[in-house]
C-alpha cells in the first residue's frame, strides 16, 4: 500500500526563495572557516580582509608562540584558502585576490625567516610554475616547506617555457623538478616537459601540482609523480634520496605521504 512514512517532502514543498533566504551567506559561510586557534584566526583575517598593515603585526605576535611552517600553512594559507571560497561563490573578484595574496606573501616573507634550515644541503631541486601560469603562490609555500628541510631550491618563477625548464633539468640534475599549475591551460605543460627531460637522457621525477593537476593526470606520462599540498614534498623528496625513482614513488605515494 502506498505509504507517505518514508518520502522527503523538502524538495517538493520547500520554496526555493524561503531556501535562499535562510540558506547562509558565502561570507557567514566563509567565517567558519577560520582556524578556531585566536592567534592562528587573527593571521588569516589579515589575509581574508587584505590588512596589509596588521598582517606583519599579526605573524609577530603568533612567532612568539608557534612553529612559523604553522603559520604559514594553518594562519596565511588558511586565509587565501577562504578568499579562494569567496571567489569562487562571486564576493570576492580579482583586486581582492591580488591583494589578499600580497597580504599573504608579506605575511610568509616575516615567517620565513624564522624556518630553520641547516646549512649543508640534501640535495637540490628544481621548481617552476608552467609555462603561460602566473601562479605561484603554492609553488612559494612548497618552496618554503623543501628549504625548512634542508634542500636547496633553485626556484625558476612564473610562466617558465617549457624548453627552459628543461634546459634547467639538464643544467641541474636535480633530485626532481616540481612544476605548478592552476590552469587547465597550462598543465599540459608537464608531459611536454617529461618527453624532452627523457629525450635528453634524464630519468628524473617531474612533480606535476597545483589546482589544475590530478593524481590520475601527474600519473599518466613517464617522469611524472604528484604532490597535492606543499606538505608532502620534503616526505616525497626524502624518498627520493632514499633511493626511490619515479615507479616506485607512484606506487607508494599513499603510504608516503600519508593516505591524504
Ligand atoms: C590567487 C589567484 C590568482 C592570482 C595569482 C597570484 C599569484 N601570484 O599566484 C591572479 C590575480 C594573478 C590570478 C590571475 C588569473 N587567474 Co587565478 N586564481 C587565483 C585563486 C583565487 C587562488 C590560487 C591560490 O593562490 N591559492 C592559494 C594556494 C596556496 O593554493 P594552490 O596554488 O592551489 O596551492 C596548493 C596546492 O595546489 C599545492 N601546490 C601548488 N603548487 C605547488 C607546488 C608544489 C611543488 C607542491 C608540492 C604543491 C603545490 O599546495 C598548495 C597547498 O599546500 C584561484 C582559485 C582557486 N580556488 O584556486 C584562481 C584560479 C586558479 N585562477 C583562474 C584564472 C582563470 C585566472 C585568470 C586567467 C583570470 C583572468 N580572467 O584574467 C588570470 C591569469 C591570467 C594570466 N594568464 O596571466 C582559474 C583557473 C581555471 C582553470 N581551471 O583553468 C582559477 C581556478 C579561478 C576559477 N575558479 O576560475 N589568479
């Protein structure tokens, strides 16, 4: 017999104007997403709200009390992470993204300084952001992250040719390249790169990340290996030095870096 006990009568009696007038606003929305830790939120609001001035203040006052890698990824990153939100559900458009990225990058250049790295090197490697590709903010932080480490980072910049990256490759030999890429654009940069690094004689990983890059993507053309978050690059690199090629990172990587 026909029976109304199961049935969700939301989607048929819900009207879509009450739902849009109750449902909360990006910006509420966006709030939540702040670190609870009040140190951790007073750095990211710098960012969230473009404080150019209060964000040097803001890293000070946290440096007293905290680790700078926590920071960067948990305070700095936390608040692009929302301004990213917020650009994407149309609050924020592109000044506010340049400006709370400077904000950021004032904020990383005080906390970097007190990474601390040791002065012999592990090892070095080579990072760029692709070809046509001017962002860079994540291929910064990774660079930060492999520095704290102990590895030396020649850092190409933004919208690097495809042939130069290479050229650099064979120049170097380094442990591995690490390429970024936010742009479905630009990311076929990456086995552009693998196809003369291995034409040239090189068997070394080519790390495809940033936003525009997969997993399934970084793995589907010799050379290539992935790294989500800059995170996971020293745990990565280390099993580079280990001894670990290209193969065996892919085959591993969810135990490397930790399932995530
Ligand atoms: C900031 C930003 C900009 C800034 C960049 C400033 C800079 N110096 O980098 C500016 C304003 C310049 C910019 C410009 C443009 N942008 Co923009 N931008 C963004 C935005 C909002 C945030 C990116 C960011 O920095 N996030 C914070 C960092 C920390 O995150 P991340 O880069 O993803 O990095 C993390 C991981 O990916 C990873 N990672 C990244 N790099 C590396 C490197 C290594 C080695 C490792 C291990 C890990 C790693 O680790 C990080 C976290 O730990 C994104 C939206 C988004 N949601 O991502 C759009 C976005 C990337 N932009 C986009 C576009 C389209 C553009 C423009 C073309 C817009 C335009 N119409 O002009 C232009 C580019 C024009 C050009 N060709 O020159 C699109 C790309 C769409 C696509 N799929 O192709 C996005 C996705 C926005 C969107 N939803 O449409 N942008």
């Amino acid at each position: 017999m026909f029976s109304t006990k199961d049935m969700d009568f939301s989607k048929i009696l819900t009207r879509y104007d009450i739902q849009l007038q109750n449902a909360e606003s990006p910006q509420e929305a966006a709030k939540k997403m702040l670190p609870a830790d009040p140190v951790l939120k007073e750095v990211a609001e710098a960012v969230l709200y473009m404080k150019f001035k209060d964000v040097g203040p803001a890293v000070t006052k946290a440096l007293a009390s905290k680790d700078p890698l926590v920071i960067i990824n948990d305070g700095l990153v936390a608040g692009m992470d929302i301004v990213a939100k917020l650009y994407a559900d149309h609050v924020y458009y592109l000044p506010e993204i340049m400006m709370a990225a400077k904000t950021m990058e004032i904020g990383i250049a005080i906390a970097e300084k007190k990474v601390p790295g040791g002065r012999s090197t592990k090892g070095t490697v080579v990072m760029h952001a692709a070809e046509g590709d001017p962002h860079d903010i994540g291929k910064n932080i990774a660079a930060v992250m492999m520095r704290a480490a102990g590895y030396t980072v020649i850092d190409m910049g933004r919208d690097v040719p495809v042939k130069d990256a290479v050229a650099k490759a064979i120049e170097v030999k380094p442990l591995f390249m690490s390429g970024t890429a936010l742009m479905t654009t630009t990311m076929s940069a990456f086995p552009a790169e693998a196809k003369l690094m291995k034409e040239a004689g090189l068997d070394i990983p080519l790390m495809g990340c940033g936003g525009a890059v997969n997993r399934e993507f970084a793995n589907s053309y010799d050379l290539g290996i992935y790294s989500k978050k800059a995170p996971q690059t020293p745990l990565i690199a280390q099993k580079i030095l280990d001894g670990y090629d290209w193969k065996k990172v892919r085959e591993d990587w969810d135990s490397i870096v930790g399932g995530s």
